[in-house]
C-alpha cells in the first residue's frame, strides 16, 4: 500500500528508513494538525472539537486520546474553519483562530486544553483571520506570529505581507494583547497585491510559511515558493517567487501540504497530495540567486499583481553583462533597486522521499522530528513512520 524511495539528500539530512508504525482513525476529517517538536503530543481539530494524544510511553505503536474539548463558540461558529493554529512554546499556549474577514482568536493551555483564554474582542489586533490566500506561523526564534495575506480585510490595517505580532505577558487577566508593529510604526511591512490580477491566478494561496537566515519564505499552492528579507528596511522590496519543481513529474502542480523542521536540518518537506518531496536550502537559495541574476540580465518578468503596471507582466530590465553575479546583500538598504517583485523562472528541485499507492488517499499534513515522519490523509488517519 506504501512505498518508499531512498533520496540521499545535501548537508545534513541523509537516507530515511520509513515504514509504517501505527495509524488512528477518527470518525470525522482532519481539519488541522499540530505535532509539538521533540514531544510525544499531538493536536488536532476534527468535527467542532480540539483533541489532545499522545504517544503510548510502554508501546509507541499506539496513539492515545488524552483529552477532547468543544471548540469555543466563537471558533466553532465560523463557517469557513480556522485560519491560525500554532503553538506558542513560550507560553505553551495554543492559539487558534477563525477563517473569516474578522477572525477572532482564541488561546488554549496546551498543557491543559479544558481552560480557555478569550481575547478583548474589541482589541483590532485580535483579527488574524481571513477567507482565503493566507498563512500564519510563530516565528523560530522569538515570540512573535508572521502573517502572509492577500485578501482584502475589514480592518484599517489593509493587506500586510509580513506582519509582526507579539504575544505580550499579561497571562493573569486571561488577556493576551496582540500588537501589530513595524520598525517606523507606520507600517512599512505593507504589501498591497491588486485583488483583480490575483483572482487570474489559480492557486495563488499562501499554505505554510518559515523563517530561515535572514528571510522569511511562503509556499503557495501553486507549487511557487515567496521569499522576502526579514529586515523591516528591506522588507517590503524584496519579495520574490520562484516555482518548486515537482520532484515526481506527475503533472500534479498542486501543494496539499508543508514543513520545515525547526531543528538545525535545512531541508523542506513538501507534499503532492500522493507524495512528499524534500527540499534542500542551499538548492532554494541557489534557485532564487539564478533567477535574480537571469532577471538582472534582463530575462523572466516581474510579478504583476504586485506592480502597478500597465502590462500585464512587466518585463525584467537588463542591468547586468551576461554571466555576471550578484554581489550586494539584497536585505541591505539600497537607495535605488530595480526588477523588484522577480517572477522567478529557475525552480527548485526537489527529491522523493515517501510515496502512497493507494487510490484516492491524499497526504494532507506532515511533520518531521529527526528521522520521524508523522503524517495525516484525507482517509481520516494518523501515520507515525520512521
């Protein structure tokens, strides 16, 4: 039923050994998944309720139920599902927030799902949801919520490619302030795409997102990867994509899923509904730095929902010699930049590394903790391989 294939990977990473442990069923779809890093716990949300397993610690072939709540009213109510959830380690909290124009949030213990925290619903931070085309994630190495949106919103604080939102330590007044920053306080991390170019675009939805070096990157379901500086000075100049290249060749250009292990491994892991291909950072870097340079040199476009052109793809204007490099830190401050917003044409490649067989089973949610694989399918199970 699943098959494997070997992929000797750069750096770090090298031959997994996967075969399969143990599966849970439940009796309503996955609709969100979170594995906590070098942990035995899981969480989930399935049918208007949050649950809590964990791993068996005398048979790690089996996946207990530790604890089953109602989703609060305000999260459950919300038609279109959650948008938001992510695991504060700092505060071991798990925020969780509704998929709608004004998404309400809501803070679970993670050690204890059964008390909630309920945000000042009056506090115009406290909307990180949206319909469609966004991501949130907790940054890696600070407190702090990152955010990829490209519908329209009903707040003053319009669409915001990368925003930075803080968890303050008011933890007793059960009232977690979120706070929408940027270096000049004017928000200078705004990034407008024009909704009637993006609506061209199938796909064109943001579905994971991870900081790494000195950029902030975003899959797409398009199978394109966003990359900007995570420098607020740079920030919103920077923003290029590039395309993944499927590593099975199957014609399928549709990403279900994500993950990028928040350990020292470089290596990201993407799946193709039936597959998992995983992604080198040093073969992503590469990819951005040839396309920019082929840009520079006056081949590919720019990307035109981004730019207030008057075509429709705005050509990359030469300004390199041919064969020539890019030596200047694209997240420094330049007073004069050209060929921003690269519409990248070299993408990354990518190796296979787990594949299932069976017809009509699609890989939804994965999560990597050394050479651990835990992955969930539309088929409402749970897989822990290693």
């Amino acid at each position: 039923m699943y098959s494997l294939r070997r992929a000797l990977l750069s750096l770090s990473y090298c031959l997994i050994q996967i075969s399969l442990i143990t599966s849970y069923s439940f009796p309503s779809p996955i609709d969100n998944l979170l594995y906590i890093k070098n942990s035995s716990t899981l969480f989930l949300i399935s049918s208007s309720h949050l649950y809590q397993l964990k791993w068996s610690t005398n048979n790690q072939s089996l996946l207990l139920l530790h604890r089953r709540v109602q989703l609060h009213s305000t999260i459950d109510n919300a038609q279109d599902g959650v948008s938001v959830f992510v695991y504060d380690q700092l505060k071991q909290l798990l925020i969780i927030c509704a998929r709608s124009n004004l998404g309400r949030c809501i803070l679970y213990d993670a050690n204890d799902i059964t008390r909630v925290y309920l945000l000042d619903s009056n506090l115009e931070t406290n909307y990180l949801g949206c319909l469609t085309g966004c991501y949130t994630f907790m940054s890696r190495t600070t407190n702090i919520l990152r955010s990829a949106l490209n519908t329209n919103r009903l707040e003053r604080n319009g669409n915001i490619i990368n925003s930075h939102i803080e968890l303050g330590n008011d933890r007793l007044s059960y009232n977690i302030k979120y706070q929408l920053e940027s270096s000049d306080k004017s928000l200078i991390t705004s990034l407008t795409f024009l909704p009637e170019r993006i609506i061209e675009k199938p796909n064109y939805e943001f579905i994971y997102g991870f900081d790494h070096e000195q950029y902030t990157y975003f899959v797409l379901k398009s199978s394109r990867l966003a990359r900007l500086c995570q420098s607020a000075i740079a920030m919103r100049v920077t923003y290029d994509e590039i395309p993944l290249i499927n590593c099975q060749n199957d014609n399928s250009s549709i990403i279900s899923g994500a993950y990028f292990p928040l350990d020292k491994q470089e290596n990201l892991f993407v799946t193709f509904s039936s597959h998992i291909c995983v992604y080198s950072m040093e073969e992503i870097r590469s990819a951005f730095d040839s396309s920019k340079v082929q840009c520079q040199n006056g081949f590919g476009s720019r990307l035109d929902h981004i730019i207030d052109s008057t075509e429709n793809r705005a050509r990359c204007e030469k300004i390199l010699e041919q064969n020539s490099t890019i030596d200047q830190d694209q997240c420094s401050w330049q007073s004069y930049r050209t060929n921003t917003y690269m519409d990248g044409l070299i993408g990354a490649q990518g190796e296979l590394i787990y594949q299932t067989d069976a017809e009509h089973v699609r890989i939804e949610f994965v999560f990597v903790d050394g050479n651990l694989l835990i992955l969930s399918t539309n088929a409402r199970k749970i897989f822990k391989v290693r």
